[in-house]
C-alpha cells in the first residue's frame, strides 16, 4: 500500500506541476503580446501626426481642409454681419465709431486665424510632440524585468512545506486555470492601450478640417465664437492626451516597479499562493491600461478643457 500511495502520490505531483506549466505558458504568451502592444504604443505617442501619420494627414489637410476654408470665408462674413445687427439694433447701448472699429479689428483677427489655421494645429502638435519626448517613456520601461516561471516561488514554497500529491494537482489546476485567465487580461489591456492611442490620433485628425469653419465664429462675437472656443479647446485636449497617457504609463509602472507593493504571494502557499502571483503579475499592466483610460478626463478636468 505504500508502494501504490507513494507512486499516486508522485503521479499527483507531476500532474500539478504540468497544470502549473500550462498557466505559465498561458501567462508569458499574453506577456509577449503586451511587450508587442507596449512597443505600438509607445511608437505611436512619440509620433508627430504631421510628419507620422502617413496618408491620413495629407487626407485631412488636402481637398477637405480646403473646401473647409473657403466656407469658413463665407461663414466669417454671415457671422460678421449677424454679429453687427445684434449690437446696432440693440436699443440698450449706443452703436458708436468705436463699435465699428471694433467690428472690423475682430473680424481681421478671425480672417488671420482662419487663414493661419493649419500653422496653429502644427504648432500644437509639434508642442505636444516635444512634451511626449521629454516625459521619455520607452516600451521597456513597459515591460519590466523578464520572467521565465511566474510560479517559481510558490513551487519552492511548496516544496518546502512538502506539499502531498493532492495539494500539488489543486494548486496546479488554480495555477492553470488563473494564468490562463492572466494571460487574457494582459492581452485585452495591451489592446486598450493601443485602442486609447490610437483614438486620440484618429480624434485629433477628425477635428482639423473643422478648424476653420469654427475659427469663423470669432467674427460675430459674443456667444456666436463659443464655437471657435470650443474647438481650441478640443485641439488642446487631444494634443496633450498624449501628454498624460505618457506620464500615466511612466507612474503607474513606478508605482508598482518593485511588483510586490500592494500583494504579495511570499508566504502563501496553494490556490491562494496561486492567485496572489497572478495578481501580483499582472497588476502593473491593469493599472497602466486604467490610468490611460482615464487620460482624456483627467487632462480635460485639470486644464478646464470642458
């Protein structure tokens, strides 16, 4: 009987060793997918959508952007003229030289910025761009140190409380089915990264062929160039997005650079050992992708940016 329990006892072992395997793999493989994702990203935040962005620059700053300026010379005047009825035929206030000079200096201004509108958003992202590069973040500031056997820890714990055959299978299929599931939540968190930067880029390259038809408010004043307002408000927003997702990345791998600052799986032993590794794994890539997320609301709130 001792030959038979000594021999199911190894047997056990084994198993739970090779369940352990399969979680591990399942682990790294979402770990290269987010090392691949990390690299995308980063390229992406340091990449100036005037020179970076392939077609999709001439696209918006070709036909489209053109067709935008010449309504927006239409519009500057409809607006000019709406603005001048508002105040002259307000029985309120007194439609003085003054008025008129003023009229005529706010509409130069508006023709100046609709005509100059492609210098400013350059200028914008080219701000930004440099912001991006001094902030420095690099895929391997991402990644962190390289690992081969997440459960490597746990498995000398268990060695050395001389685990049975049964605690070695249980522990091997929580480890299993815990880094599988690890390995699908890096995966889905490399790919909101690459979605967040991404949608910036496309959100920004949306926004540019509307410029001057929104610059063109300014001509009418008052709350007729809310609309202008709120387009450079819009630029500003998306320009330093990428800002603050790079300074999120940078944080939230700080935070957790040690791995082990908020759990730790030294000590545990079994499922929860097992769970505790995992979390502890991947915790740096759930927060990064978090704190990425958050970046649009964050800039916006602090800046004012509506």
């Amino acid at each position: 009987m001792g030959v038979i329990s000594s021999a199911l006892n190894s047997a056990l072992e084994n198993l739970g060793r090779a369940t352990m395997d399969v979680g591990n793999n399942g682990l790294l493989a979402g770990y290269s997918v987010w090392k691949k994702c990390c690299k995308i990203t980063t390229d992406y935040l340091k990449v100036s959508p005037v020179t970076g962005g392939g077609n999709a620059w001439s696209i918006v700053t070709g036909n489209l952007f053109n067709i935008s300026m010449g309504i927006a010379a239409s519009l500057s005047i409809l607006f000019f003229v709406i603005g001048w009825l508002n105040e002259s035929i307000d029985v309120r206030n007194n439609f003085t030289l003054e008025n008129m000079f003023r009229f005529f200096i706010r509409y130069i201004i508006t023709a100046t910025l609709i005509v100059n509108s492609l210098a400013l958003v350059r200028g914008t992202v080219d701000c930004s761009t440099a912001l991006v590069s001094v902030v420095n973040v690099s895929s391997s500031s991402m990644t962190g140190t390289e690992v081969e056997n997440v459960f490597d820890d746990l498995i000398q714990k268990m060695e050395d409380d001389d685990a049975n055959g049964t605690q070695w299978l249980g522990t091997g299929i929580i480890s299993m089915i815990a880094g599988l599931f690890g390995g699908i939540v890096i995966l889905v968190c490399g790919v909101q990264l690459i979605l967040a930067v991404l949608s910036r880029l496309f959100k920004m390259y949306l926004c540019i062929p509307f410029g001057p038809v929104a610059l063109s408010s300014f001509a009418g004043g008052h709350t007729i160039s809310q609309t202008g307002i709120s387009w450079i408000r819009t630029l500003l927003a998306y320009a330093l997005e990428a800002v603050v997702i790079a300074i999120a990345i940078r944080i939230s791998f700080g935070l957790f650079a040690d791995g082990g600052s908020m759990v730790s799986s030294e000590g545990a032993s079994g499922a929860l050992g097992a769970i505790l590794t995992i979390v502890e794994y991947c915790l740096p890539m759930i927060t990064a992708c978090a704190c990425v997320k958050g970046a649009e609301a964050t800039v916006r709130r602090c800046l004012g940016l509506g």
